[in-house]
C-alpha cells in the first residue's frame, strides 16, 4: 500500500482496504445482527462471510432454526457486500433491501450457519446478490437472493 508519512491510505482503492479492516473489526454491536449474533469474518467489495452461533433463541416452537433468521442473514450479508461494494467503486452512499426471497433447504437444531454473499447484478441504481447459508458440514441451509436500492446518505451521515 503506498502511503504518505502518517500512513494515510492514498487512493480510493486503499481506502476502502482499510473501511473492510475498520468493518470487520467493528463488527455490530447493535440492530438485528447483534440480536442475532452475526459476525463477519471476511469481508471485501465481492462479498462477505459471516457465522451465527445457533441458540435456542434462534429456535421456533418446534425446536428448529426460524425461517426468519435465514431471512435476516441474508438481508445484513447482502446488505453489507452492497455498501462496500459502493465505497470500493468511488460511488458510495449505502444500499437498502427491497426484496428478499429465502428458501429453506435443510432444517437444524444446532451448530453454525456460515453465509456466504456473491454479486449478481451491481449497478448505478440496484444490486443483486446471492447468499448461500451451509451449516458446519458444508451442507445448503438456506439461499437467499436480495435486491437492493442505492441510495445516497443525508448529509452528515
């Protein structure tokens, strides 16, 4: 990386190497993904990885993991790779869903969801992005395609 002397990242590009680190290592500690307990592990301009831990409190009444949580995974993962998405290519602002459509392909009742985001469609005004859900086995849980709007942030945001 070429930096100046107070190690200050020069281009958009490395810029946005240091808001993956930054995102990674401020990992939500609020919203739905802290109430859930989604972590990311990778994350980049191509997508991103992100674990869950399954609890009970991920259970519905008959003891295997709700559909709404394979929803809402899909929903930050994908909403996540389309923001740095943004930021890597100069436009920026950040992208909100505006359609999720989740299947279930294998119910559990414990161990690990590992989701994984991949880019259909990226343009100026909507995303498209796939991500498959598999448990510690490599086995599909669920997949979910999101797409989502661009949008421009307030000012001061």
């Amino acid at each position: 990386m070429a930096n100046n002397e107070d190690s200050t990242p020069t281009s958009a590009a490395e810029q946005t190497a240091v808001d993956a680190v930054e995102f990674l290592s401020h990992a939500p500690t609020t919203g739905m993904d802290a109430v859930l307990g989604l972590q990311p592990i990778e994350a980049g301009p191509d997508g991103i990885t992100s674990v869950l831990q399954i609890t009970d409190a991920h259970h519905q009444p008959f003891g295997i993991v709700h559909g709404g949580v394979y929803c809402a995974i899909g929903e930050s993962v994908a909403s996540q790779s389309a923001f740095l998405w943004l930021h890597d290519t100069g436009i920026g602002g950040t992208a909100v869903g505006v359609n999720n459509n989740t299947d279930f392909l294998r119910s559990i009742t414990s161990g690990t969801i590992t989701a994984v985001s991949t880019p259909i469609h990226r343009g100026r005004r909507q995303q498209l992005w796939a991500v498959e859900m598999s448990d510690e086995q490599g086995r599909p849980l669920a997949r979910s395609q999101v797409r989502l709007q661009n949008i421009e942030l307030p000012a001061g945001s």
